[in-house]
C-alpha cells in the first residue's frame, strides 16, 4: 500500500527559489489551485508578478483533494440558510456554478488534459434520522434552478436510506491541472518555489516578504496557502478550526462515471477516477481525535467493508473550516489579500478566491465579493469561535498520553519527544510545536510529527512539511 495520494508524482515544477529579482508589483504567497489560477488570470496585465510557493507545488494541500467540482456541498445551503437567510445561501450557490464555469473555460481554452470529466453528484443518507436534512437540501437546490433527481440507490455496495442526483458537476486530475497551468503562467509570471515566505511586514507604500535567501519586495500581496499564520495575530485561530479526513483508493471493477457525498456526521465521500473508486471517511476536528494510527485503521477498515478490497493507496487531508460555513477572501487590510478557509471545497473555492482578486486587484466589480468578505461578523461565527477555543483545551493536555511507539525524554528542562526507526537511527526532536506550542502526536503511519491544535506538521527531524508554523522543530 502507498500511503500517499493517487495524484502525486516524482517531478517537481521548477525548482528554482533563486532569487534573480526581488522588486515585484504583486506577490502571490501559495501555488495551490488558488495561487496558480490567480497568476494566470493575472498574467496579461503587464504588472511585475511572483509566485512563491514554499516546497514543492505539485505536493501541496491541491495534490491530496479529491478534486471535485461539486456544488452539491452537503448540507451547506440549509446552513448558511439558518445563519445569514435565503438570499446567502443562493447566493453561494450561485458562486459555485460560476467557479466551476470559470475552471472549465481555463481546461478548454487552453486544451490542458487534466482528465476533466463530467459526473452527476449524488446527495444520500445513510440514516433514518437524517432524511428531513437530505430534504431540506433537495428542496433549496430545486429552488435554486436544479433538477434534482430521486436515486434508489448508488450501484455500489453503499447502503442508502434516501438521495438524490445533480447533473453539471465535474471531476479532474488536480495535479495534472497544475503541471500544465504552470508552464502557462510561467511565461509571463516568476516562480520561486522551495522557498518559504517567513513573514510579511509592511513599509510605507509596499511589503517586504522575508524569506531565507532574502527579501521581496510587493506593492500588493495575495496569501493563498492552506492556513497564513503571518498576516494578522489572532486573525485566523478564532475563525475557523482544521478538519482531517482519510483517503483511501484501489481499482475497482465496477467503474462509474458519478460523485457522491452524505449529509451524515460520518462522512462518506466517493468518486472514481479511471479504474480507480477513492473513498473518504471518519471526518473529524483534528483537535478530537488524538489516537492517529487508531483513526488510520478505521478508515482502511471503513473500506473493506464496503468494497471487500485493501486499498492501494491510503493518505489524510485537512481542511480548514471556517465558523459561518464561508470561505475567507478579499482584502483584509490595504493592498494585502488572503483566500482561504474553503470547508473542503478547495476546487470550487479555490478558482472562486482566485477570480475575486483578480478583479479586485484590477478595480473591477465582482458580485460575490461581498459574500466572503474576510472582514465580516456574523453571531453564529462568534458563538463557534467560542466552541473552539474551547477545544484546543483537549489535545494541550491530552497529547501526552498518545505517544505510542516514542520515549520522552528531558534535558535542561526540555521535553523531546524519540524515536527510532527500523534502522536503528534515533530521531529526537522538541515536544512542542514551534507554533503555539501544541504538544505533538506521532503519526506511525508516515512517520511524522503532527500538531493536534492546528495542523503543522514535520518529518521524523523536526523540518516542516505542512504550516501554519513557519518554523523547524528544531
């Protein structure tokens, strides 16, 4: 088994984090989907753009979605519904038929084959108690314009209390998108990758980005990457909270050409990709679920069961949630930028964020600006944030219990955390995690070092793979 996504591959994109230039109109932190897509609707503007991503970009957060362009989102529009009304709820469904207009006309364009497909997405429930919510869903998407159609079942051994289908949504290879995305842009937009922006500072009428092999200099700066922990203190913590999800994949002999999601607090997420049946399940708040390796095995058991096969490949992907079920995009303060907080719809929101800012950097109107306005105040955000402060409470105390297959130790009052591998080789590196200082959890699986607060992650050395710590272990 391959414990890494179906997507990755060997070949990074440029590798090239010398800096020849360092004076630039706009930077663009993060080359996921958001960072790419924002350089190519920027790139005829004649502006002086660089695009910084900090390892490799076809190894980021876009590399282990599962990369639907779905506007069926759970239950999303009866929760927006509840917190802002009707009016919003359209309204961000409106934004997500438009985002998934936008990536196709980039794939067709531009003749990138990024094995774009067309793919009915399901809605269902696998709980008696949950049938009014699967309604409730049905009946806005049908008010929205949608021809919802009632499903018995999914034609794969999933068991279904009630769903039903969309046409107009899509399926794509993530990575591909952005190898061939990437030599577009490239033309016309500088790309420093392995090279990590350390913090932005402002300084009269332009920021300097700090990096290890010096400062760049923006007039304007987007930040695109999976959690910014450099913009403002306390901006991002309160707003939102990281889910992680587990992601399994195998050939599958029953091949079908649709998407499906569940509205159950179990998640239950499918799609195929050419032989492929890929599989998400045992959804949690990071901050709740300490025992990872126990978290692995339920999802590859989850698996099994229903498809009575091992998977081939297996991996995790974290999300970051934000307290009012919106994604944060725009302007937060001036001539600095941020998209993020995407409630796991990277693909949509993605290519949604990047158009946005585009337009706002260009001083034209766009009508969903307003909807994610990172700036915005709702009661039902004030009331979530409350809830999560609340539960970092667990894992700064808990995390100590879960060190399976670890020794702590201490020296000068500092606390390690070892490790020794099959080798023989011993692996010590601080307890705490560099950012708020979250005691870490060893994840067996892939042998690394996992923050349980936030999501940073590091390898078995303490060097960073994953943010929003910005720094080594070590």
């Amino acid at each position: 088994m391959k414990k890494h996504s179906i997507w990755k591959v060997k070949t990074a994109l440029k590798n090239n984090n010398q800096m020849t230039q360092n004076n630039f109109d706009i930077a663009i932190v993060g080359a996921g989907i958001t960072g790419l897509s924002l350089a190519y609707f920027l790139k005829d503007t004649k502006k002086r753009i660089v695009l910084i991503e900090k390892s490799n970009a076809l190894d980021n957060t876009t590399s282990k979605s599962t990369a639907k362009l779905s506007f069926v989102q759970q239950d999303i529009y009866q929760k927006l519904e509840k917190n802002f009304g009707y009016d919003i709820s359209k309204l961000y469904f409106e934004s997500q038929a438009y985002a998934i207009s936008l990536m196709k006309k980039i794939i067709v364009e531009n003749n990138i084959s990024c094995d774009l497909e067309k793919s009915n997405s399901y809605l269902f429930s696998m709980e008696e108690e949950n049938l009014k919510i699967l309604q409730r869903e049905k009946e806005l998407l049908t008010c929205f314009g949608c021809k919802c159609k009632t499903a018995k079942n999914l034609e794969i051994p999933i068991p279904v209390k009630k769903a039903f289908y969309v046409e107009g949504n899509y399926t794509f290879n993530p990575v591909k998108y952005m190898q061939q995305i990437t030599k577009i842009v490239a033309k016309k937009v500088t790309i420093y990758d392995n090279l990590m922006v350390e913090g932005i500072k402002r300084q009269d009428n332009y920021y300097l980005l700090k990096t290890k092999n010096g400062v760049i200099n923006a007039k304007k700066v987007v930040v695109t990457n999976h959690y910014p922990f450099f913009i403002k203190p306390y901006f991002l913590p309160f707003k939102n909270y990281i889910k992680r999800e587990y992601v399994n994949a195998a050939k599958y002999s029953h091949n079908e050409n649709f998407n499906a999601i569940n509205v159950d607090k179990n998640l239950c997420s499918i799609r195929f990709y050419k032989d492929y049946i890929i599989y998400v399940s045992n959804s949690h708040r990071l901050t709740n679920k300490l025992d990872i390796e126990k978290n692995y095995c339920k999802s590859r058991d989850d698996f099994y069961h229903f498809f009575k096969k091992m998977p081939e490949y297996s991996w995790v992907n974290q999300d970051l949630i934000t307290n009012d079920y919106l994604p944060v995009i725009g302007e937060i303060e001036k001539n600095l930028y941020i998209s993020t907080g995407y409630n796991a719809w990277g693909m949509t929101n993605g290519v949604l964020g990047s158009k946005i800012i585009a337009d706002l950097l260009q001083n034209k109107k766009n009508v969903y600006a307003s909807l994610v306005n990172p700036n915005r105040v709702s009661a039902g955000s004030i009331l979530n944030s409350i809830v999560d402060a609340l539960a970092y409470i667990h894992p700064y105390i808990a995390a100590p219990f879960y060190g399976k297959n670890i020794k702590v130790t201490e020296e000068d009052g500092v606390k390690y955390n070892v490790y020794e591998d099959e080798n023989g080789k011993v692996h010590k590196v601080r307890r705490k995690c560099p950012h708020l200082k979250c005691n870490l959890l060893f994840n067996q699986e892939e042998l690394t070092w996992d923050c349980p607060c936030h999501g940073s992650r590091f390898d078995l050395d303490g060097k960073l793979i994953e943010g929003p710590s910005k720094e080594d272990i070590n």
